[in-house]
C-alpha cells in the first residue's frame, strides 16, 4: 500500500522583479518570480548551486516530552528567521539549530500552522548564515532540475539530485491531512529531510520538502514539497501576528 509519509525524523521515542513578503522589522523573505534573475548570479552546474546554498540550511534539533526528533531548516531573512515544518517542532520543547559549520544555537519557535506544516524559528541575527532567495512556483517546469538539501538520518549537508515530476500536485498535507497542492519530485526525501529546501538551478528555493509516499522502506522517488510562494505568505503571517 502506498502511504504519505512526514519525512522528519524520530530519534528517540518519539517573471519577474523581486517582491517582499514580510517577516519583520528589517527583514523580509526575497521571492521572486521564475524570470527573474536571482539574487546571486546562477552558478550555473549543480554542484556550484549545492556549494552556495549549503551555508543557509540547517538543522533542527527538538526534544520534547515525547522524545528528540530531527528535520531541517534554512534561513529567510537579515532577522534570523528560520522556516521549517510545523511537524518537526511539534510537542518540542527546546529547540537548536545546528548551522554547516557546526555552530550550534537556541532556537524559539516563533510560531507554527499545522494546517499548512509551516513553522517559523528564531536564532541570533548576528552570526546567522545569509538567506536564501524564494521563488515562485507558477511558471516552474515539469523536467526542471532540482536539488533536495537537508539532514536525513541526521546526516547535515546532505544533498540529493532530481527533477520536478509534477506541479499543482494534490497530496494530503498538514496536521488535518487536507488535500493540498504541491511540487511533486523524485529528488530522494528521506525522514530528517522534512523542512529543507528544495532548491532550482539557479540556487532559489521552490518548496520546502514535507512529505514522501512509500511502500514502507524509505524513499521511493515520490517526494512531495509546500509550493515557496505558499510557505512566505504563512510565514509572514507567523511572524506578523507576533
């Protein structure tokens, strides 16, 4: 039987110009539309894309009276704002982000929706990895090439190769399991991966990797991620109402 999976993991127990969508103070999340030129200059090969957006994912470390679990993170703004899934920070009682460079830091959860598995974190503006840009999902092609970046198994820095399968794909998201449009994709998603970007050719982020189908043995190709546009606007909304 084919089921949809959260793919955070459980350790113990447990065309066009660049518009802001607002976090705040001085911050906001950089989304762009597919035609647009990114924000940095597109390295252009797969491993340069990987080399530049490495620095801005990070780890989520939550315990909790349940147990500790893992997902992934990535920067999104000049404030320290970090997006991840509304399913890797449940029940979490204390949170650390862990930055590429080993730095770790306390994180506070700013605010989550459930209905989306969309969560906002907070670290330490100063020291924080630069953000990374979003793009929109509108004009994003089937055959596009991406990268999934994150920690499955708790392993950082991981980074896995694939392509947009499908766009406007409905699967069954969030803490209700509502049915949802998504960015389907057969980059490998494993459990730890949950929150990570999944990132274009041109280093923007396209959607946050949320959820695997599989046949009980891992990932099987089927990768499912909340369209970018969609996790900026929950998350200014995060933000703002705090």
């Amino acid at each position: 039987m084919l089921a949809l999976a959260a793919a955070g993991a459980l350790l113990a127990g447990a065309a066009g110009g660049a518009v802001g969508a607002g976090t705040s103070g001085g911050g906001a999340v950089l989304l762009q539309g597919g035609g647009g030129t990114p924000a940095a200059a597109a390295p252009g090969t797969l491993d340069a894309v990987a080399a530049a957006v490495l620095p801005s994912v990070v780890s989520v470390e939550v315990r909790g009276a349940r147990g500790a679990g893992t997902g992934s993170g990535f920067v999104i703004d000049a404030d320290g704002h970090v997006l991840t899934n509304a399913h890797v920070v449940a029940g979490g009682a204390a949170v650390e982000v862990v930055y590429a460079d080993g730095r770790r830091v306390s994180a506070r959860i700013v605010g989550t929706d459930p209905a989306t598995d969309v969560a906002v974190l907070r670290v330490p503006a100063g020291g924080a990895p630069p953000p990374l840009v979003l793009r929109t999902s509108g004009d994003l092609r089937v055959g596009e090439a991406v990268l999934a970046v994150g920690s499955p198994l708790g392993l950082a820095g991981t980074v896995t190769a694939g392509i947009v399968s499908a766009v406007g794909r409905e699967a069954r998201l969030g803490d209700d399991g509502n049915r949802q449009t998504a960015i389907q994709t057969d980059a490998p998603i494993n459990p730890g991966n949950s929150g990570g970007p999944l990132i274009d050719a041109g280093g923007r982020v396209v959607g946050i990797n949320t959820a695997i189908a599989s046949l009980g043995s891992g990932s099987i190709g089927i990768g499912f991620a909340i369209p970018a546009e969609r996790a900026a606007e929950v998350a200014g909304r995060i933000v703002a109402a705090r």
